[in-house]
C-alpha cells in the first residue's frame, strides 16, 4: 500500500494540471441586523444574476403526520400577499424578463429569480415582501393541495422506480427523517389544514432562519446596501431549537422486495454513511467522494468497464454519494440488470465490487484519475452561475458552508489510496445495508 | 406593485445596452471537404467546449428505427484497435467529459475539456479516434442492443413516454419523424453490424457535420482544432434534405390503456419548421399560451383556476421539417374529459382571438429581458452555435433576435397560429386507465 501511494503522488505532481489553478471569484458573506445571512459571488462573465432566498426548513424538519408541509408551503408562496396579490409576483419577475421557481428539498426550501443583472433590486423586493406578508387564504389552499397530490401522483404514484424507492428510504433510514418523502405521504397531504400551514409559516420563515445567495454580474457591497433596504427591516423571531434526530448507524441487514406493476427489474444498495456536516473527520467525506469516483466517475471506472461491458451483467448501474447533506447519508449503488441477468446476479457482481475494494482498495491510477475528473468537475461548475449559487444555499442549510468550496481542491488531491480503503471498509459493511429489489409484476400497460 | 413598477421605468431605460453587449461574436469558416465551423472566443474559464452536430439522427433510420441512436452510442466503443474502456480512459485522466446523443434531427457528440495544453491535446486526439476510427466492435454492438432493448422496458413502463411514441406516430403517419429515435421490439433485432458500419460511413462525414467551438482558445488554435477533426472524419457530402410532411386530413384520438393514476393527455400537430419567417410570432404566441411558465394561460387555467394538474404546457419543436406543437397535461383520471375540454377550450379561444395586447406585451417583455440568461453559460453559447449551423440560421441570428420579437404584434400571432395550426386535425392521445369515451 505504502508503494502506491507514492506511485500516487508522483502521478499526481507530473500530471496535476497548473492550469487548474483558477482564480475562483471571491466569496462574500455578511451578516444584517436581524441574523439574516446574505452571500454575494461575484461573477461578472454575463450581465445577469441568479437571485435565491433559501430557508432552513425541509421534509428532514418534518413529523409523521404533517410530512409534505415545507413542500406545500413553498407552492402558497406563490399565492400572494396584500401589496401583490396572487399571481403579481410572477408577473411582474415575468415582464422583467426573469425566470422564477422554488424547490424544496430534504434540508431546504428555495426561492430563486434569473433576471438581468440591474433587476434585482424587484426580486429582493418581492422576496421580502412574501417573507412577512405571506395571505395563506382557504380557498387557495384547497385548490393548490390537490396540485401538490397532482405532482405526487405523476412523480411518485405513476413511476414504478420513485414508488420503490420511497418505501426502500423508510427501510434505509430506520429513524432518520429522511425516511419520509419531500412530497410527503399522500394521507398527510389529505389530512394537512391551513391552520398547520400557517404555524410552519410563522414558525420558520424569519430573517434569522434565511440566507440570500446572489451569484452574478453584482458587487458584493451593492448586495449588502439592497439586502439591508429590503429585508433589514424585518424583525428577527425566536426559532425553535433544532435537535438533531437520532440516526441509526449500524442497525443490521436490512433488504426490501417491493413488486408492483412495472417492466423493468431494478435494484438499490445503500450504506448508512457520514455526510460533510456529520463526519467526525474531515476527510473521510472526501475520501467517500473519492471512492464514488473509482466506481462510478466515468465510462472507465470499475462499474462501468467491468458490469456493464466486462462481465455484462447490468444494463445500466451507478455509484452516489451525497456528502453534502444536514444529517448522515447514505451512499449507494443502482442499477438495472442486463438481459437475461438477474437482480440477485447484479446484487453479486455490486457486492462483490464493495469485497474488492474493503479487501484490495484501489490502485494509483485509478486514484489519480478520479482525483482530476472531480476537480476539473469543479472548475467546469463554474461555467453555471445558477449553480453556483445552488451549492452556496445547500452549503449553507446543511450546515457544512460555503466555505467548503475553497478547499475541496486540496482535500481532494489530499485523499489518499489507503483513505479511499479506509471509509469502504469503515462503512460499506452489512449493519449498515439496505437493499431493494424492485421485481415487476405484468407490467403496466393494460 | 408600484414599486415594481416604477423600477421598471427607471431600468427600461438601462435594458438594451446590456443585452447588445450580451452576445458573443461568432467567427464562422468552411473547411474544403464541407465542415462547417463556428466559434466563440471566451477567456472567462481555461475550459473548452467542443459540439459536434450530424445531420445523422433518427430522421435517418429509414426502415430501422433505433439505427442512428446505436451508431451514435457505438462511437466510443472501441476506436482504433483501443477498447471502449482505454477510450474512456484516456479523456478521463485528463478531467474531460464526454456527452452525445440522437434525437430526430440532431446526432451529435460533446467535449469539455480543459484548455491546459497537454490536457487538450489528449482530449482532442482522443476525439479525433472517437469519430474518424470507431471500430464497431462486435460484442460492443450486441451489448448496446441489447441495453436498448432494456431501454424499451423503461419506455413500457413510463406513460409519458408511451404517449409520445403515440403522438409522434399519430401526426406523422409515414414522415421518417414518425419513428421513435429509439427504437422498437421489432426494428432493434433487425439490425446488424453492417447496418451501424454503413450508416457511420453514408453520415458522419465532413461534409454532414457541424463544428462549434467555445472556449479560453484563439481562433488559431480554434482553426487548428477543426482542421484536425474534419480530417478524421471520412470525406462525403450533407445528407439529403427530408421529404415533406403532410399536414393531418383530420382530428384522431389515440387511446393507450395504461394503469396509471393519472392520465397523460398530448394534444398537437405538425407545425413549424427552423427558418419560418412565422417563427417569431410563433415563440410569442406560445410563450402566451403555454410556455410562459406560471403565467402563461394553459397553466393559469388548469392549475391556478381548476387545481387539476401539477403541470401543463405546450411548446413546439422547430425542425427541418415542421416539427410538432405540442399541448400536454396529466391529470388524475376521473378528470381527464373536464381537463381535455378545458384544454381545447383555451388553445381554441387562443387561435380564434390570439393573444391580448397585454398577453403579447407581458410575453414580448420576458422573451427579451430574458435573452442575456440564455446566452450566460458557455455550454448554452455551445448549443445556440450548433443550432444555427445545422439549420444555417443567419449568422446574425442572435444580433438580431431581440429586433424580430420586439417587432412582433398581436395580429402576426394570430395569423401565424392560424397559418401553422388547424384545430380541426388535431391529435389526442390519452395514456390512463379506462380511457373516457367521450373525451372525442
């Protein structure tokens, strides 16, 4: 081991590329009166400016019982207040020429605006108008719920592979609320009130609990002085304390057949792992990033070169890990297997992959190529400013922060062959499995 | 309200010379055997984009729909005596990405690479053997078909999906259009490995191919690259125009039983192709009708005033040939009749009347003050650039773009709706359970 690894670096230091070195726009943050967090990247390529209010609330600050609430809240944002009424906020981003949409995730609820660069002093207006002014009306709520069980039906009722999965995440997450879908359980959807609306609305959207991501062609002074005149004024509330929920981390074996009218056999392995805001050493979560990357980085990784060509035995089959989450997390293995092979043959061949590298690890070049496709990866996300400024706001509400961005080049290139054999043989192990068999039962048309 | 309002004014005044220094100038050249080259020089990020475009999609299978798709998924796959995996090797040390794919129109193949020079040599060189040396291995071949055909599984079982191959054969009857890119049960066994070889050789010439380049290198660098990649590409010419498409006699209601929760609903037609003079009052009509996003009327109407459907859209795809408009819905079941009526009712009071000063003022305002969001990303910059070459839109196609909308009134909407689209050969398709007889 201790031989590759400096096979490793030397790899590393002849090929490291110096044109990687990039000179990443500086990150600015500030803090205004009432707690509420702004952060400013600048990036003036184009004249426009991705504009995001992300709240620290998601499906993960649920309970069984009101699952789905964030998601509902975040459509009757959209409903309007006393100074803009239903639909005017749309119009009006609409006739500036932007593009708006909300997302809520298992951490987070977003608001974002895409808008020529001068226009952003209107989103930030309107943002913090819907921050305190929010008119949650009966009728609006009936109509919109039954748009939200609309949604659900089509992503999750209508697709075979969303189904399973959402029953799998109850077995995968024992007690994590990540066990609950983000779209919530449909008999919670049924029986959630305007009442409830209105509590999770008074309880978490306040200044204190939001943070404004702006990425774009802006100046990050000029942010502060607009941020301080439209949300400034709006005064900070008691939050309610936040308890990390219990996670279990070494549960035991766990394994889910699921079989509902489908074509297609498909298969999930996961591993209850740390995330970026949970691990206990820093690197293990790269390490883990690393490890998803020798699997999964690529045509040439070991799933791709050798399930499905090599052996042939999937038709298609990944590697994930998504270190970036508020709680533990999980990384995983799916895929679908090749014809005439079966799950139980594709679950071998993936864990006899996971053997390998708990017993082998994994060898200098396959290290070494991981490593420069994640930073190059890196720097190509800088082509999107969008998504810049989508990472900032997950940073931010998972807890691990924004300035995670400044040093995941070096952590990367600090992860070693034995770091990557390491988290596998730490986490990877059967406690902490979980595994579905979607098996399709005669299928779906008819 | 007023506040925002009154910004509006003060910002008006500010919009334009904002959005003229948002597009990029494009160098354009033909190399002698037919390549046609476009680039954008960008400094901005030590990244390169490389996107070539084939006129080798679907629309050419002929009689074995899922042939383009396969040649397309084939070309890595062993290059040169390398094998698929030593090709992916070689791009992936070097941090460069690999992207391609074949709809009806378009095959075609993407690069991203860094612009550190021994980076870019070994992506390029590596691109280079992708498209002028694919070897077709035999195994390669059997094994992508064989995944197509589990690709064909998860078309079964995805009603949208099913919905679209309905659609698709519903408008086109005998229009190459009319296949499914990806194939069928019945055409992926017919093809063979002498199929792939010839349909690489009649298509993916230097004469049938569209070089566009963006990135952090000069337009030496950038001549040199295209050099390189049209001489690897076998010499022959643009592939032949496509036959016409003949407008539907008559309305059809195509009904696939599905058991779903909700019901699919597709509405549309053949209706414009790239290049239309129509094309731009056609963006403004159907930015009102159903491609504003939340403001646009078909989700105004089925989602804010009924509450029946998450979303609903429509949108067109502008082709060489005219492409479909396109109205699609899903609904839960027990409401599929209401929300066709209401459907048909809103794209029939559109045609009839077209948009209200208002609608095309509000719609005409987004399209513009939008325009520099479409162009703030190297890969979008990519995309427009493959666009215009391979459907040889104007040169000045994006200098001139905010012009031809902002020219557009209320009367050139209606007249191009009613010049493109016929409410009284349309077709339905309902994907869902126990299809509503009435829905007709």
């Amino acid at each position: 081991m201790r031989r590759l690894l400096y096979i490793a670096l030397t790899l590393l230091t002849l090929s490291a590329p110096a044109a990687l070195a990039v000179e990443r726009p500086e990150i600015q943050e500030f803090k205004l009166n009432n707690g509420m967090t702004v952060i400013v990247r600048p990036d003036h390529r184009a004249p426009v400016v991705a504009s995001m209010v992300w709240y620290r609330i998601g499906s993960s600050y649920e309970e069984v019982g009101s699952t789905g609430i964030s998601h509902v809240l975040e459509h009757m944002m959209f409903k309007g207040t006393t100074r803009y009424p239903a639909g005017e906020f749309s119009r009006i981003i609409a006739l500036q020429g932007g593009r708006e949409n909300a997302f809520t995730g298992r951490d987070f609820t977003a608001y974002f605006q895409q808008l020529a660069a001068d226009r952003l002093p209107i989103a930030l207006e309107l943002e913090a108008d819907r921050m305190r002014n929010l008119r949650l009306q009966e009728a609006d709520f009936k109509k919109e719920v039954q748009v939200v069980m609309e949604e659900r039906r089509l992503r999750t009722e209508d697709n075979p592979i969303a189904l399973a999965l959402e029953h799998f995440n109850t077995v995968a997450n024992l007690l994590s609320p990540y066990r609950n879908p983000i779209v919530g359980w449909m008999e919670d959807l049924q029986a959630m009130t305007m009442a409830d609306l209105q509590r999770w609305y008074q309880r978490w959207y306040a200044p204190n609990n939001a943070i404004l991501v702006v990425a774009g062609d802006v100046e990050p002074e000029a942010v502060r002085v607009l941020a301080e005149r439209y949300f400034g004024r709006i005064p900070a509330r008691a939050l309610p304390a936040v308890r990390k929920p219990i996670t279990l981390q070494t549960p035991g074996s766990r394994r889910i057949e699921v079989s509902l009218p489908a074509e297609l056999p498909y298969l999930t392995i996961s591993y209850e792992t740390p995330s970026m805001a949970t691990a206990a050493e820093a690197w293990e979560p790269y390490a883990l990033t690393v490890l998803a990357g020798v699997l999964d980085g690529g045509e040439s990784a070991r799933l791709s070169s050798e399930l499905v060509r090599g052996r042939e035995v999937a038709a298609g089959v990944g590697a994930d890990y998504s270190a970036v989450a508020r709680l533990s997390s999980q990384f995983s293995f799916s895929g679908y297997p090749a014809r005439n092979r079966t799950l139980a043959d594709l679950e071998a061949a993936l864990l006899e992959q996971v053997e390998r590298v708990r017993e082998g690890g994994i060898n200098a070049e396959e290290l070494e190529r991981a490593k420069n496709q994640m930073i190059a990866d890196h720097l190509y996300q800088l082509d999107s400013i969008f998504y810049q400024a989508m990472q900032i706001g997950m940073l931010e509400t998972t807890g691990i922060g924004w300035r995670t961005l400044l040093e995941f080049e070096d952590r990367i290139r600090a992860v070693t062959a034995e770091q990557v054999q390491a988290v596998a043989r730490r986490y990877l192990t059967e406690p902490r499995r979980a595994i579905l068999h979607l098996n399709p039962i005669s299928g779906g048309q008819g | 309200m007023r506040i925002g309002m009154r910004l509006l004014a003060t910002l008006l005044i500010t919009l334009l010379p904002a959005l003229a220094a948002a597009v990029p100038p494009i160098q354009h050249w033909t190399l002698d055997q037919g390549a046609r080259v476009y680039f954008v020089q960008n400094d901005n990020l030590p990244i390169v984009d490389i996107r070539l475009t084939f006129d080798a999609a679907g629309a050419r299978d002929g009689s074995l729909p899922g042939l383009a798709q396969l040649t397309s998924a084939l070309l890595d796959q062993g290059n040169d005596g390398l094998d698929a995996g030593e090709v992916a090797r070689r791009l992936e040390t070097v941090g460069a990405r690999l992207s391609g794919g074949s709809e009806r129109d378009m095959a075609w193949l993407q690069l991203r690479s860094l612009t550190n020079p021994a980076a870019l040599e070994q992506a390029v060189d590596t691109l280079t053997r992708i498209i002028g040396s694919p070897d077709f291995p035999a195994a390669a071949f059997e094994r992508q078909k064989a995944r197509m055909l589990v690709g064909l599984q998860a078309v079964r079982q995805s009603p949208d999906e099913l919905g679209t191959r309905a659609f698709y054969r519903a408008i086109y009857g005998d229009h190459p259009y009319a296949n499914p890119p990806s194939g069928t049960e019945q055409s992926l066994p017919q093809i063979t490995r002498d199929h792939v070889v010839n349909f690489y050789r009649q298509y993916y010439t230097a004469g049938n191919v569209v070089v566009a380049i963006v990135g952090a290198i000069d337009r030496t660098q950038a001549e040199t690259l295209a050099r390189r990649l049209n001489d690897a590409l076998p010499a022959g010419p643009a592939a032949p125009p496509l036959p016409p498409v003949q407008p539907l006699a008559q309305s059809q209601l195509e009904q696939v039983p599905f058991n779903s929760a909700q019901t699919h609903i597709i509405i549309g037609q053949p209706a414009i192709a790239r290049g239309d003079k129509d094309i731009y009052a056609f963006m403004v009509g159907n930015h009102v009708l159903g491609g504003g996003g939340l403001v646009s009327l078909l989700t105004t109407t089925m989602r804010d005033q009924h509450g029946l459907s998450y979303s609903t859209s429509s949108y067109f795809v502008p082709s060489a040939k005219p492409g479909p408009f396109v109205i699609g819905s899903q609904v839960r079941n027990e409401s599929a009749e209401q929300a066709v009526t209401v459907l048909r009712k809103v794209f029939a009071d559109f045609l009839q009347n077209g948009p209200t000063q208002q609608q095309l003022d509000l719609a005409k305002r987004n399209i513009t003050g939008g325009f520099p969001l479409n162009l703030d990303s190297n890969s979008k910059i990519v995309g427009y650039l493959a666009v215009i070459g391979f459907y040889g839109l104007p040169l000045d196609y994006l200098d001139t773009y905010l012009d031809r909308i902002g020219a557009v009134t209320a009367k050139d909407v209606q007249a191009a709706f009613q010049r493109h689209l016929n409410p009284a050969a349309m077709a339905t398709v309902l994907v869902g359970p126990q299809p509503s007889e009435s829905a007709q």
